[in-house]
C-alpha cells in the first residue's frame, strides 16, 4: 500500500469517527433538551406528550391538597389565562406556597394533568424565574384584548 493511499484511509476514518461523534452528541443534546410551557401553551397542545418538559406559573390559592401520610399533593398552575392540576411526589422546596411562582419538571399524564418529577420554587418575592414572568406576561396581555 502506497503511503497516499494510506494518508487517504487515515483522512476518511477520521471523518467518519468526527461524523459519528457530533450525530452522538446532538442526539444527547436533543433528548437532554428541556423546553418549558405555560399553561395556555399546555391546553393549546404545543407541549410534547411523550417528552419531559417544564411547566410555569402561580400556584393557585387554596389548590394545594397533601394526602395524609404521604408525600404526594396535588395543586393547580396557573398563568392567569389557563390553569393545570400537578401532580408531585418527593419533598417540596421550603419557598414552595400559595401565591408563589413555581417551575416543574416532568411529563403530562393520561387525564391532561401534569405528573412533576421536581418542583422549583422562586428564590425571594422580588425573584421569578424569567420564562414564568414572560408566560405570565402574555397570558395577560392576551386576556387584556
């Protein structure tokens, strides 16, 4: 084998191992990637049904429910336009209330609820996250007109 050709198999290996490569890491970026909703994007059906997504907004007064010996309650999110019953399991962040903005991870269930895998609450009542604050936003301006 003349050494061009050897150079020529080298070269094309290479190509492939980086072309193999970057098609791995995209696919792990794409299935790491988590997009986030608001409630009225949720009932208009932009949200995915199959993948997790984050879902935000206020947490409804008076629509938190703990069961008793548990550590599953339900509540509702709102972006004053459209409202989503949570669903959630686990320990909740001590920020976590009625009235507080909230992010939640996790996937929609079978019932058009939302099944949270962790719960985010806001850090100090100046702060919201900035995807709540633009979802909340909109959600008004839209019930404005």
């Amino acid at each position: 084998m003349t050494p061009r050709r050897q150079r020529m198999i080298l070269i094309g290996l290479m190509a492939v191992g980086v072309t193999i490569s970057a098609a791995l890491a995209l696919r792990a970026f794409q299935e790491n990637l988590l997009f986030f909703f608001s409630p009225t994007q949720v009932a208009a059906g932009e949200a995915p049904n199959e993948r997790v997504f984050r879902l935000g907004g206020m947490v409804v007064k008076d629509s938190i429910e703990r069961e008793p010996g548990s550590l599953t309650l339900s509540f509702v999110v709102t972006d004053y336009a459209h409202s989503m019953p949570v669903h959630y399991t686990g320990v909740l962040p001590d920020l976590f209330g009625e009235d507080q903005g909230v992010v939640a991870r996790g996937k929609l269930d079978d019932q058009g609820g939302f099944v949270a895998e962790e719960i985010l609450a806001k850090h100090d009542e100046n702060y919201m996250p900035p995807e709540v604050a633009d979802a909340l936003a909109r959600a008004e301006e839209a019930a404005s007109q």
